[in-house]
C-alpha cells in the first residue's frame, strides 16, 4: 500500500507563501528582498536541503539510539551548486556529516552514515535522481 502526502501551500500577499504539513505545524516560505519578497520564510530551494539533511539525520539519530553509541555532537552540512540557466536545480551537493565526542566509534557511525544514504533516505534517493552526490564524514574527538 503506498502512501499519498498531501500538503497545502497557500498564498498569503507579495511572494510569501504558507505551507502546512502532515506534523500539523506550517511554515513560511519567501523570496529575499531583491527577488521581491520581504524575506519573511524559507526559501524554496535551501527547503529542499533542509529536507535532505533531516531526513538523513533521523535515519542517524535512530541508528545511534539502536547502536547505543555515544555522540556528544552531530551536525549535517550541504553545499549545493545551483545551475546558471533556468530552470535552475542543484547538480551536485555535498553533504558533510560532523560527529563530536570523546567516545566516538567512528566504524559503526561511518555504517549509520552509509545505511542512511545508500538504504534509508528517500530524500537522498530523490535527490540522485537529478544530482551528484558526494558524502564526506568527519569525526573529532575533542583531543
């Protein structure tokens, strides 16, 4: 049985927008003022990376718990490059997973990290579908 996602976005005056989401909470979305907009909201295509790094991060969060390892600090970086012509679209994103701690096991949280991006991510799976991807993990251990 699949699953249909419905999400209303209605527009609320100038450029902005208001989104709901099944979660029940809403969130505004904008352009910066030099596109017209009163840069009140996130911006659509950053939204997209937002989304990228969440849902890779609870598919890590989750493996952490399960794994009983011990994190003090995890954080997600992605840098996209945006194409010149119009329509413009991310062709390649990186995206850099920080783990800190002074417990690290780095093998099990490169595994967390390669279970979510190859296995678990749906946003990640979409996102191949229109851009090159490249995974970097960094560990410090606070030494």
């Amino acid at each position: 049985m699949s699953t249909t996602n419905v999400i209303t976005t209605k527009w609320v005056g100038n450029m902005a927008f208001e989104s709901d989401n099944p979660s029940g909470l809403n969130l505004s979305i904008d352009s910066s003022p030099e596109d017209g907009g009163d840069g009140k909201g996130y911006r659509p295509k950053a939204l997209m990376l937002s989304a990228l790094a969440g849902c890779s991060g609870l598919d890590i969060a989750m493996l952490i718990k399960k794994m009983k390892l011990k994190v003090d600090s995890f954080q997600i970086e992605t840098k996209a490059n945006l194409t010149d012509e119009h329509p413009k679209y991310y062709d390649k994103v990186v995206i850099t997973y920080h783990f800190e701690g002074s417990e690290l096991e780095e093998k099990k949280l490169k595994r967390a990290v390669d279970l979510s991006v190859e296995k678990y991510c749906g946003v990640m799976e979409m996102f191949r579908k229109f851009a090159e991807l490249e995974i970097v993990t960094s560990f410090d251990s606070g030494s």
